[in-house]
C-alpha cells in the first residue's frame, strides 16, 4: 500500500469512485488504450488503501456537453453528495465535464462535504 497522509481513516471508510468515459462510440471501439488506463485507476485507488472501489463506465460513447443525459455522471454526483465518496478518480478533469456548470455543481458538492454543509 502506499502512503499518503492526506488520506484519512474517514477517507478510507467510504469508497473510492472511478469515472471512465469517452465521447464517441468510435472512441470506445478503437481506442482501447484509453480505456484500459482508465480502469487501471482501480488498482490505483487499491494500492493507496482503498478496499471499496466503484467503477462508474454508464456513460462510454456519451459527450460530455450535454451532462443532463449522463446517467454515469448523475451517480457520480450523486454518491458524492451523499457522502458516499473517499474519492473520485478520472484519468483527465476533461472526462467528467466539459461544461462549467457540472464541473462547478461537482466542485460545490465536494466543498460541501469538506466544510460540513
């Protein structure tokens, strides 16, 4: 396992969330790459101590414009706004969102929590 002291027993007792998307069904069938470096996230989310790891793949071949259709990400905030999340990993910022509005709603959510609101 590696350390890390910004991790937290707290941390650790909720699960660590992995999003993996691609914005096109002709990314999803040829560029594996991609998607095996995302999922390898799992083990990444493992070796830094987590045992609960979920891997959130619902929105593969879906554009990351319209977050209102991305059923993936709706869970993603979801769990996060339940407290339901350790942590949340995406192998770029750019998969969760591309609109500033998800982004900024995701963002308020984790702050929330952080702060205890």
């Amino acid at each position: 396992m590696l350390v890390n002291h910004k991790i937290t027993t707290d941390h650790l007792a909720k699960k660590a969330m992995v999003y993996v998307r691609q914005s096109s069904p002709k990314q999803v069938l040829h560029n594996q790459e991609s998607q095996r470096l995302q999922y390898a996230l799992v083990e990444r989310a493992r070796a830094l101590g987590w045992h609960q790891v979920e891997v959130i793949d619902d929105d593969l071949g879906q554009s990351a414009s319209a977050g209102t259709r991305r059923v993936g990400f709706k869970k993603l905030l979801a769990a996060v706004a339940l407290g339901e999340g350790g942590m949340v990993l995406s192998t770029e910022a750019s998969r969760l969102s591309r609109t500033d509005k998800d982004w900024c709603h995701l963002l308020e959510l984790c702050k929330a929590l952080l702060s205890g609101k």
